[in-house]
C-alpha cells in the first residue's frame, strides 16, 4: 500500500482513481474517493523495524495537520501491538510545525508488553527533528463496571444542512480545513462559529455530528485512528465560539498544543457519531477544550482533551 499513500499525496483529491468524484455545496470533492485516499495515508510505509514512513497530502495547510500525524503516529503504536489488545488511551504534544512537503518519520518505543496491558512511545520526526510525540496504551478486552454520561438531545444528522451548505459563499474566506477534500461528512447541531460570530460571542460549546463519508474495512484500529484524526477538526471551534472569532475570518491564530483521547467502547468510524465539545477555559494565550463522542444510539464512544495555542491581534 506504500505506492497507494504515494499516490494519495500527489491526488488527495481521488480525481485519478474515479473519472467523477463528487463535489460539495461549497465547490470541495468528498465522498469515497477522498476518504479512500485518507485511509492510504494512514497505511505507513514500514522502513525498518519499528520505525515507519507517511506522506501528506499535496493540498495541506501550512503545516500538517494534527489529526493527521496523530493519527499516523497511532497506527504506528498499533504495527508493534497484538490485534487483539485494542487502544484505550493515547496522550500526545504537538512540539513543531509538520512540514507537508517532506515525509514524517515514525519511531516506535516498544515500552511494556504486560499481561493485560501493552505501552508504546512514538516520535514523529522530520528534518532530524521531532515535530510529535505520543503515548499509547493498549489492553486485551475485559469485563467490568459499565456506566456512560447521556448523550445530549439533538436533532438527527439528516436534518441538518451538509458542512458544504453551511459554509455557503463563505467558502473562499474560512480558514483552517475548510477549503480542502474532506473525508468527513460533517452536520453542525449548534451554529458554526463562522456564522455565529457575527452575532458576538456565544457558548463555549460546539455539537457535530460526524462520520466516515464512504464505507470502510473491517479493521479495529484503523476505525479508532479516524476518530482521533477526526477529533482534531472541530474540538477547538468550543474556544472560539465563546469569543466570536473564527479561523481565516478574523486576527485568530492557534495550534494545538497537546491532546488526549480515552476510547471507551466498540464503534465504525463509517456511522453517525455526536461530538459533543465545550471550553471550560481560555487564558494565557491558550485555549482548553474537551469533547464527549456519542454512537447514534447514546453510547459514549470516547473522550478528548486538547489545549489549543490561541492568539488574537489586539
């Protein structure tokens, strides 16, 4: 699959695989083309034992975007880990920008093969330096005590206008992701902070339904590593909802600086899944969000945590 993530690189689009590929509201492709491409990206080239090798798309932000090397870095973690120990937890700090140009090198720690639990380190590194750094754990499927929070009520996805609809004639000014291939199928629940913005500030609160947009393979860690990439798209819009400002809109500028996920129970990435995020506090020029995923049917999938660098010109 070495050739598959080389060629996801130079088409994130799937313009070369399909002679269609569907475009949104707002002009961007989508659809299975796209997240094919993604699931490529996310199949590292082994170059060595324990240490792997991923490309970025050709159409990238400024720097690599961090659900993406967060991702690669945990399927990284999960090449060295039994399949049948899943990930439970991961903790990671964004250290530098990712340079999209250049291929990241993955380094893998294998730190402890226990009976129940497995730990690994990774280290993401370019231009000899290290960018990421993650922490994960794994555990073989036990039984025990069961509760979950509820899930919040909210209207369900398809009666919400598609992330292209929303983003309308606003395409061309919204920054962050929201002018590239999205293999992501998105439907916000509370207004977009691009839209409510020109109301002034708001909650610190942002509610998302999001899914795969396209069928994916039966395979138990890639489905986990979409939902940490996806994880990554909205947590901090809670941040900047409470201040009414927006990406690319305003004099807003962040990076995330840390991030950790605890996944609770089973789930495909390919159905509907809630994310439910809000900002308890912003100061010091950081922003902290955290985020509840919820299964169409109330379960509680999994638990984020990130804080966010965000600077606003005065």
């Amino acid at each position: 699959m070495t050739r598959a993530a080389r060629a996801a690189a130079a088409d994130p689009a799937g313009t070369g695989s399909q002679s269609s590929v569907p475009v949104d509201a707002s002009g961007m492709p989508h659809g299975q083309p796209v997240l094919d491409r993604l699931v490529a990206l996310l199949d590292l080239e082994p170059i060595e034992e324990n240490i792997f090798r991923g490309v970025s798309p050709a159409e990238s932000p400024v720097r690599v975007f961090g659900g993406q090397v967060a991702g690669q870095a945990l399927v990284a973690a999960g090449r060295t880990v039994p399949p049948e120990r899943r990930v439970h937890s991961l903790h990671a700090y964004f250290l530098r920008p990712g340079d999209p140009s250049v291929p990241i090198v993955y380094e893998v720690d294998r730190t402890r093969d226990g009976r129940s639990f497995t730990t690994r380190r990774v280290i993401a590194v370019q231009h000899g330096k290290t960018i990421f750094s993650l922490s994960a754990s794994f555990q073989v499927e036990e039984r025990g005590m069961d509760h979950a929070e509820p899930m919040p009520e909210v209207p369900a996805p398809e009666e919400l206008p598609t992330y292209g609809e929303r983003l309308g004639l606003l395409a061309g000014e919204v920054g962050g992701m929201a002018n590239l291939p999205r293999p992501i199928d998105m439907r916000h629940v509370t207004e977009p902070p691009w839209l409510s913005r020109q109301d002034g500030p708001r909650d610190a609160r942002s509610r998302v339904w999001m899914r795969a947009d396209g069928g994916l393979p039966d395979d138990d860690l890639l489905h986990v590593c979409l939902l940490a990439y996806a994880s990554d798209l909205t947590l901090l819009d809670s941040v900047l909802a409470r201040h009414g400002v927006y990406w690319g809109v305003d004099e807003v500028h962040g990076a995330s600086l840390d991030h950790a996920m605890w996944f609770h129970r089973r789930f495909r990435a390919d159905e509907w899944f809630l994310y439910d995020c809000s900002s308890p506090s912003a100061s010091g020029g950081r922003g902290l969000a955290t985020g509840n995923f919820f299964s169409r049917d109330g379960s509680l999938l999994a638990t984020v945590v990130q804080e966010g660098l965000l600077r606003v010109a005065d």
